[in-house]
C-alpha cells in the first residue's frame, strides 16, 4: 500500500466488500473492513511496510490510526529494502517508534542522511539495532551508544575513517554490555571487538581490497597490545565471511589468535567462509575440533578446506546433533561427512535442515569419473532416509550420471532419492543431476578430429551448431523424468538453482577465485543434454520463489523458459547465465515472452556474452511492474539509452540498475549520467551504474557500489544451505 491517504476511501465499508450470495444467488450481504476482527485486522497489516503504515494507512480513519500504533506491529520494525522511503519519511516514522520499537533494522539504507541517523538516539528502549551500510561516523556512533542503554545487540561498519579512540565512556560502557555484534570490515580493524567482553555471538565480514584506489597495497598490521586484542571467554557463536583477497585471510587468522590458547568452553557454531581453493592454514583448526566434541552441543559448522582432516571431523562431530554443516569445496572430507551422518556418528542425524556438498569432487576435470568422485543415488538414498528433515541443501559443482536405459528405473535415479526429502525448501543442483542420460547428439561432436582432416573443415556458421529441427523433441520425453520424481516429492521448493559445471561469472570481483574451482565449459557431456524440456518441467513448482539457471548450453531456443513462468507465477527473483550459445543469443524471443509473464518479478539478473538490450527488450522488462533490481552482464552486449530511459519512467520502483555491457565509456557515462539526473529526486535510493565490462577502472568502480547491493550483483553465487548471516561469496 503506498501513496497519500487521500487516495484511500474515506469510508473503511468501501474498500474491502464482498459479496456474499446463496445457493440461488438471489441477494448479497456487504461486508467491510470494519465487520472484520481487531486480530485480523493486525494480520493484514503486519504485511504492510512501516512507513505507509504509519504516514499513509493511519490517516485513513480513527480505528485504523489505533490499530497501526499497536504495538505488535512497532515493536521489531525493519526499514530495509524501502527503497521509497527518503529521509523526511523515514524522520517522522523513528518520531513515532520511539517509545515502541526494540528491534530496529535500517540494514542496506545507504541512501539516508546523517542527520536522519541522529535520530535513532531517541529510541531509548531498542535493545537490537542494525545501522549495516548506513551513514555512521564515529563521534556519531559514540553518541547513539551513550543513548541506547539497553542495547544487547549491534550491527554496524567499521569504515576507512573509523577510530575507536573517539568512542566516549558511556558508549564504551554500552559495548561492553553487547551479546551480540556483527561488523562488517571495509579497512584492516578489530573494530569495537575489543570493548565487548561478553560476547556470545559474533558476526564478521570482511570486504577489504589488497590494494587501495591509488595502487597502494593495504597493510594488514594492527596495534597488538593488552586492551586491544579480542577476548572471547563467553562466546558462543563464531561466524567470518570473507571476500577475496589475502587482507582478509590475514586479518582473519589475527581475529582467531585466541583460539590458538583457548578455544571458548561455550562455542557450539563456528563457521568460516574462505573463497577461492588455497585458504590460509589454521594450525588450531584440530583443537577447535576436539573442543567441540566435549559438550555434545554443536549447532553449526563451516570450515575451509585445508583447516581439518577426516580425524578431526570425526570427533568434531562425535556425539553432536547440528542443525548445519557446509563442506564446501572439501573433498578429503566428504567420506568422513557421510560416514559420521550414516554411520551414527553424528547423535541425532534427524536434527540436521541445511547441508552443503557443494565442489567436492576429487577430480573436477575428468571426463570419465569414478565412482567415489560422482554423487551416488544409493548413497544419497541413505541419507535421505536418516536426514529427512533437511530443508536447504546444495550439491553445486558435483557430478551425478545416470546412463539412459529403454526403462528407467526411477529408484536408482538420484532425482528418486532427494524427492524423499518432503521438508526441502531450497535446492541447488549441477545441471548433470537433472539429465536421464548423456546427449549422444551434441557429445559425438565433442572429440577433436584428426589433424589430417582439419584443413578440410568447412567452417561452422556463427549461431547454433549443428540444430535439427527435431533436436528439441528428442530431447523432450523421457528425459525429463528425473526431474518429475524429484517434484513429486518436493512439492514445497521454493529457491531452486541448477548451474552447469563450465559456469563462472564475468563480474571481475569474484573471477579468480569462481574460475579455480570450476571446469571448463562443455566437460561434462550429461550437463550438455540439460536443454528446453528440462525447463519447462521447471513447471511442477507452484512455490517457486527464486530460480538461478547458469551454464546451461543445452537450451536452444528457450522455449522451457516460457511454460514455466506461465505456471510459475509467483517468481520473485531470477537470475539467467550463458544458456544455450555464447556466439550469439538464440533464446532471446522466448525471453521476451517469459519476461510479459513475470509480472511479480522484484529481481533480474541476467548475464549472456551477447545480449542486445534494445526498445524490444526494455519492453517486455517493462511488464514486470514490480522489478525494483536489475543487473544485465554482457561482455559484446549493446544497448539502447533511450530505451533504458524509458522503462525507467514507466518501472517506478526501480532502485537499481546496473549494467555491464559493451559500448565506450562515454556512451556509459551518458547514460549513467541521464538516469541519475532524471530519477534521482524522486528515488533517494537510486543507485545506477552502467560501465563497460571490459574497462581496466571497473574494479573500483564496482568497490564503490554499496555491499548490501553488491551481493545482489554476485546473486550467482550460490546462496543455498547456508545460514542467513553467512551467504558465501
């Protein structure tokens, strides 16, 4: 609900009637909002954001004015993501929270003021406050702590310019009273960590460049001495992300110092986050471990590769009932995994909703697998069976090949065996996983031929190699019918992802460390048979929330796409990557098509070699009426500004917008230019960056994107089986 409350009806009875007929349909009774329950009533509006709640659906009548101002709906209160709130709204909304709300999140609002900030020291009683990508200097930082005396929990940035030493008494009195921090490190720091003696949960990530905008390289030396390193004697909860780059390794390993002398007796979740395949070693890695293994009480565990051996997993997990476990691009551990999950190591194997296998094959370049490198559909059958009760899980960069038979037997498909997982809400699959069968078609063109013969070649046409007008129905049929067992058992899918094992995104940020932990495109030939038919079995999922297809070359017109939004109407976030062709787009009328169908779409990102933005294509984007992020990726991409301008005009609640396509750097700046001039005044949340993908100044272009939006951008990597506060880079 937006707009001024004069655009509601004055009379509550006119705006919500329905009529009620008899079975001969001879009279109606009206009933309106105001024959509905107060407890109704405050389920309808928990729906609503804050702000229109309080500034526009409260001015509407008397009754609706108390109901909004219960403290139900006041009492945890978020603001972020309300792109249209500007700094007036967002002033007079904290004016009327503050003798109310106690949980206050303003994570992500980049775009507000730092006098609207000043603000939020008037609401005394907020006991958990996120300020993360806000405005917050230090002085000003100092000042909210020194308010806010009964604050347990804080999440902030510790910036370039921040310096603990102009933290007043009160606010360092205040940190030392936190239970709970998250920082999110954008310089070498330890941040407030120190001041916070009794801390259970801590939340870090770390986002510093090796080298500063000028060239320099960041020096990660920090000042070491009694009352400025951290001290974690009643932590309970570690959790680091870390972005690329050796900095943040190294910062890592000084904020775990600690660990090396005394593991804290209450830590139950410790998980670490290391992009790319070499993380810095962590000698106190198998003493964590043993540590673990003493209370019988861990909840989670993530680690990098090289931190634990098969022994020290086993007695980590000895006798615990975790509810998360991420063995990510971990192969010395994944027979120790499944041994401890199967095997009654682990206490109560039940207890575990989120699990991630993802990148742990042995040999990720070899055509020919044995069987210990590929996914086993018995093996995974079993632990089903003795984890049933996992919601998320992620097998991305694995292998499964079921060879194709004149009958299938569906009990020994993989898809068979996750179907018996009825809770599984989100799903990440290698696109191999998916297919019946090896496509013989494209994989007889697969082997090089004799040298002798290559001066004879004739030169293959740009576009679609060797397509059949029968091709697409060949594939069609019984291909699909691992998918069908998988959605017959997983009704409730909601975020679905199926990535093929060539794909590594183009964005430079996350390049070098994707590309070492992926093989090249077209490797494996049972991903290649993953094609149009695939998708339109996409169709079963009524849920369907958010989808990821990436790396797919077996599509070859799209046309899955289309009957699976005509089904899947709900979809809120989707993210496209190098399907079907790279040398040009083939898919691009069945995009069209299926984008006129997304009209709930919040969220696009799509990345193709080849893509022509043109009047065509921001037309059919401009039907989704509800967009408010896109990120188009195009190496060789066009576009056309005056087409971008104009579904600007008509998306009004667009927020983001950022491309990285072809072009000079002068039409880009236009561009750019325009759209902030133009929508910026009526959008204070607008960010718009539009730059060639190939220009050198790109990384820091991009390091000067707000991070709650750069991780929108890096949608690609995956965010599945993994907690909330902890989605992998």
């Amino acid at each position: 609900m937006s707009g001024p409350a004069w655009v509601l009806s004055e009379d509550m009875d006119r705006q919500i009637v329905q009529a009620v007929c008899d079975d001969d349909n001879m009279c109606s009774t009206s009933v309106g909002m105001s024959d509905l329950s107060d407890e109704i009533l405050l389920c309808i509006l928990r729906h609503v954001p804050v702000c229109d709640l309080l500034l526009n659906v409260a001015n509407v009548c008397h009754k609706l004015h108390v109901l909004c101002h219960d403290k139900t709906l006041l009492t945890n209160v978020s603001l972020s993501e309300e792109y249209q709130a500007d700094d007036p709204s967002v002033r007079s909304v904290l004016r009327h929270l503050r003798s109310h709300v106690q949980s206050l999140s303003l994570n992500g609002c980049y775009w507000l003021s730092s006098s609207t900030m000043e603000q939020l020291t008037r609401c005394r009683g907020v006991t958990h406050l996120d300020v993360t990508g806000c405005r917050l200097s230090s002085p000003r930082l100092s000042r909210l702590l020194s308010s806010l005396s009964s604050l347990t929990s804080l999440a902030f940035d510790v910036t370039p310019s921040f310096n603990s030493a102009q933290l007043g008494s009160e606010a360092v009195d205040a940190l030392s009273r936190l239970s709970e921090l998250r920082q999110t490190l954008l310089t070498p720091s330890y941040g407030v960590v120190p001041c916070c003696a009794q801390l259970r949960k801590l939340m870090l990530q770390f986002d510093i460049p090796d080298v500063t905008r000028e060239g320099v390289g960041v020096s990660c030396q920090l000042m070491v001495g009694q009352s400025s390193v951290p001290h974690y004697q009643q932590l309970e909860e570690f959790t680091a992300r870390l972005a690329p780059g050796e900095v943040n390794q190294t910062l890592l390993l000084l904020y775990l110092a600690v660990f090396s002398v005394n593991v804290p007796k209450r830590l139950r979740v410790f998980l670490v986050s290391i992009p790319g395949p070499n993380p810095a070693h962590w000698p106190a890695a198998p003493a964590l471990a043993q540590s673990l293994s003493q209370r019988g009480d861990l909840v989670a565990l993530q680690l990098p590769r090289s931190w634990l051996d098969p022994l020290s997993l086993k007695r980590a997990l000895e006798g615990n009932s975790p509810n998360h476990l991420s063995f990510s691009r971990c192969p010395t551990l994944w027979p120790q995994a499944i041994q401890s999950l199967l095997g009654g190591g682990v206490r109560d194997a039940a207890q575990l909703t989120s699990l991630n296998l993802s990148g742990i094959n042995h040999g990720p370049y070899a055509e020919s697998r044995s069987v210990e490198d590929q996914l086993v559909a018995a093996t995974m059958s079993q632990l089903a069976d003795g984890c049933s009760n996992i919601k998320h899980l992620n097998l991305m960069h694995r292998h499964y090949h079921h060879e194709a038979t004149p009958t299938l037997d569906g009990k020994n498909h993989l898809c068979a065996s996750l179907a018996k997982l009825r809770h599984l809400r989100s799903l990440t699959l290698p696109a191999c996983a998916v297919s019946d069968g090896a496509n013989t078609h494209i994989s007889s063109h697969s082997v090089p031929p004799s040298p002798l013969f290559q001066g004879l070649k004739k030169i293959p046409r740009v576009g679609l190699q060797n397509y059949r007008p029968d091709s697409e129905s060949s594939q069609s049929g019984s291909t699909t019918s691992g998918l069908a067992l998988l959605f017959a058992g997983c009704t409730s899918l909601q975020t679905f992802e199926l990535i093929g094992p060539g794909f590594a995104s183009a964005l430079p940020r996350l390049e070098p460390c994707t590309r070492a932990s992926v093989e090249p495109r077209g490797m494996c030939a049972w991903a290649r048979g993953v094609g149009d038919a695939h998708l339109a079995a996409l169709e079963a999922l009524p849920q369907l929330r958010r989808l990821t297809l990436a790396g797919l070359p077996g599509v070859l017109r799209g046309t899955g796409l289309v009957q699976l939004a005509r089904h899947c109407r709900d979809i809120r976030v989707l993210s496209l990557a190098n399907l079907g062709s790279l040398k040009t787009m083939n898919y691009t009328p069945a995009l069209l098509d299926t984008l006129k169908q997304c009209t709930q779409l919040q969220e696009l990102r799509l990345e193709q070699p080849y893509l022509n933005a043109n009047a065509a294509f921001f037309e059919a984007l401009s039907c989704c009426s509800q967009l408010q992020r896109l990120c188009l990726i195009s190496r060789n991409g066009v576009f056309d500004p005056v087409a971008a301008e104009i579904f600007m005009e008509r998306c009004r609640h667009v927020t983001m917008c950022h491309m990285f396509m072809g072009g000079t750097l002068l039409a880009c700046r236009t561009l750019q230019k325009i759209l902030l001039d133009r929508f910026s005044s009526e959008r204070s949340a607008l960010s718009v960056v539009v730059y060639p993908l190939q220009h050198e100044d790109l990384p820091s272009v991009i390091r000067d994107i707000p991070l709650t939006l750069l991780d929108r951008v890096t949608l690609f990597q995956s965010h599945v089986a993994q907690p909330p506060h902890l989605s992998p880079l």
